[in-house]
C-alpha cells in the first residue's frame, strides 16, 4: 500500500527569491535544493512548453514545507495570477497557507520586523476547541499566508514543530463549490479521508477576508493524519450567486497558488488509483533526490505534484 503525505504547496512565482524570503525569513523554512525541467518535460506534466526552475524549501524538523516553480515563459497567461483582490474569496482553488505560532503577537511582531507585515485586520474566534487567532499576509503573485493560534494542547495533534516562532505548514486551505467530489477524490487516490470538522460564525472573520457579509464557516480537513500537513476544504456559508468560483484557473504558467505536492512511496500504485493516462518525467532535486514525478488533477482542477521519496 503506498503511503503518501502532503509536502506543502506548489506555488508558481515570478520571482524566486521574493517567496524564498518571505518563506525562509518570516515562517523559518531552509532552502534544501534548486533544479529545474527542460520545455518537453514541463510540458509533459504541467502542459505547458517552456523550461522550468525549481526551488524546494522545507522546515527544519518536519517532512513538510514548500516547492516554487518558475515557468519561463513568455505566454500572456503568465502574467496573470490564480487569484486577485475581486477573487479572494472565490471557490474552487487553493486560497491561504496556515502555519501555527505558538506565541502570536511574537509571530506578528517578527514578521514585520523581517518587512513582511500581516493584514491590518485580525480574526478572532471561538471554537468547540477553544479560542483562536489569525493573521494574513498578502505576499507576491497573490499568495496568501496566514498565522494561526490556538490551545497549545489542540495543536500538539494539528503541527509537527511547535518550539519555534512558526510551524511547519499545516494546512492550506481550500473553498469549494461542491466537496464531494474531492474528497472522495483524495480517499480514491491518496486513501486520505477527513480528520477533523470544526465550524464557528465571528465577525472578526469577516472583517479579515474583508467582506460585508457575515460568514458562517464550515471546514472538513482532508489529510493522511491530523499529525501531517492537510487540506482545509471550506464552506464560507455563502450563497451560491456570492462570490465566483475559480474552475480551471490554476492552470500553469499562470503565477500563484497554484497546487498541492504530494510525496508517496509508490508512484505507480497512485497513478493507478487515479486511474488516469498521467505522464512522469525524472526529477533530481534535494531534498527528493533522484526520483519520478507527475501531475494529477483532481475534480477542482488544481495540479497535485506528485513525487515518488527515494
């Protein structure tokens, strides 16, 4: 049986060493390796011809952490962003990545003494699980990341690295139209199912996603475990006509959020699950080594990265 976990996001950048920054300085991630795909292997797996460099980071401590793509291209579609100040709250594609802090205000504190200042807008909210806080960051080619706070005893189940001004990160979050299909898509492929539902109506929410309308906020989080990085599949409580919804926008060479990397054990057993045609090409890249990787993409479209741990 393959094992397979999520490594973190798979962001698409116009600028390599803008994310690395923010990345490496504000939420404590290393930078372990750079590569990169010549034109025919990008197209191969991202459909889009062009060479591609590629930088992994990770935190310290944790199987987890980030990879960033750089698509050399020249197509109008690479100057335009997954999402944008008018798609903030739209469905159907990865919106925020949540890293804990375990002391809040030093969090905030340090990433604006690093030049990463958060949202001037701060959530706070309760929970069946206690008390919570949260802050964004609205950082290069739209990518939104947030710190979280709550009960140390809660997330000694939710995060890996708890001794430091940020985890490793533990989600990333995800407004669908209709969850379902992914989350049935995930326990097909990945034999991940969800391990944790919470639900919370705060005005403070709101105010930070920075909407007029009052947000009844329903979560399921689709993962291995509670103890790995997760999928956060949302229900804002909005109507269906509120909003849009993102459907085939996270498309490369486009900049931004664009997907999830995903490691597992067995490559060809997932491909198979998917029960897909996906294509693999060769990838030698640290902290992955030599190994295989493809693209999958599940019902919401976004492209799930998937390389074979050596």
């Amino acid at each position: 049986m393959a094992l397979s976990r999520i490594y973190g996001p798979l962001i698409s950048v116009s600028s390599l060493d803008a994310h690395s920054a923010l990345l490496v300085d504000v939420f404590g991630m290393t930078a372990t390796g750079r590569s990169g795909l010549d034109p025919h292997s990008t197209e191969r797996i991202f459909g889009t011809r062009c060479a591609t460099a590629l930088t992994a980071l990770q935190t310290p401590g944790a199987e987890a952490g980030a990879l960033l793509v750089r698509f050399d291209s020249d197509l109008p579609e690479a100057t335009r962003t997954v999402r944008d100040e008018q798609s903030r709250i739209h469905r159907d594609a990865f919106r925020v990545i949540d890293f804990y802090a375990p002391d809040f205000d030093a969090a905030v504190a340090h990433a604006r003494d690093a030049g990463f200042a958060m949202h001037t807008k701060e959530a706070s909210y309760e929970t069946a699980d206690g008390s919570f806080r949260e802050a964004h960051h609205p950082g290069p080619d739209n990518v939104v990341t947030a710190f979280l706070h709550g009960p140390a005893d809660f997330f000694t189940d939710f995060a890996e690295v708890r001794d430091r001004i940020s985890s490793e990160p533990v989600s990333i979050s995800l407004p669908l139209s209709e969850a379902g299909p992914t989350i049935a898509w995930y326990e097909q492929v990945f034999e991940w199912g969800v391990v944790y539902e919470y639900d919370f109506v705060d005005a403070s929410f709101s105010e930070l996603m920075e909407v007029d309308a009052e947000l009844r906020v329903r979560s399921s989080t689709v993962g291995p475990s509670r103890r790995q990085t997760y999928v956060n599949i949302v229900d804002y409580g909005l109507s269906a006509d509120a909003g849009g919804s993102l459907l085939g926008a996270s498309l490369a060479p486009r900049r931004g959020l664009l997907g999830l990397v995903v490691l597992t054990d067995d490559l060809d057993e997932v491909l198979a699950r998917s029960g897909g045609a996906a294509q693999i090409v060769e990838l030698d890249l640290a902290p992955f080594g030599a190994t295989r990787a493809s693209v999958l993409t599940p019902p919401f479209a976004s492209p799930h990265l998937v390389i074979e741990r050596r």
